[in-house]
C-alpha cells in the first residue's frame, strides 16, 4: 500500500492563519491552520471538541481581509482526526 503522501491529488503547503469553525451546532471554534492544499486543510483545535469524521463544517480566514470584507465561507467535509485536530476536505466547487 502507497504511503498517504503519494496518493495525494494536491500538494500541502505549511501555513499558519487563523480561521473560524463553523459546526452545526455548536459555537463557533477559532482554529488555526497547520498546512493548505487546493482540497483542504488541517486544522489544528487547541482542546476543543472535534466535529466527528464525516461531519459537515464550513471554514473562513478570521479577521477582515483588505477592504474591509470578510473572507468567504468555505463548506468542507472532516475526513479525519489528528492528534492536534481535524483534516477537512473542501467540498465547494472551486
């Protein structure tokens, strides 16, 4: 069986930004971001509850971008757990 890396579709860039959670549910989560790749990201939760595999959650940068505005929300799947956190798979067409 191939290792994980080989059977990516993306390559994972290292970055760190904050982003907010947002779960059914459940207030929202301000997270931060271990790495990035064009189907999703890992984030990293300092203690706070993980949204179950399979969940649908969507994801923003936090703060305001230039110009004022808001990034926009970006819908996802958890498609695993992490020792830190969650992995999340973007399910937006982009």
């Amino acid at each position: 069986m191939n290792p994980v890396s080989e059977r990516r579709l993306y390559p994972r860039l290292p970055m760190e930004v904050e982003v907010e959670l947002h779960w059914p549910g459940h207030p929202l989560c301000i997270a931060r971001t271990e790495d990035l790749s064009n189907g999703g990201v890992l984030l990293i939760l300092n203690g706070e509850e993980r949204p179950p595999v399979g969940a649908e959650v969507r994801v923003r940068v936090a703060g305001l971008l230039g110009g004022d505005e808001q990034a926009p929300m970006v819908a996802a799947t958890v498609v695993r757990h992490a020792d830190e956190g969650v992995a999340v798979r973007f399910t937006d067409d982009v």
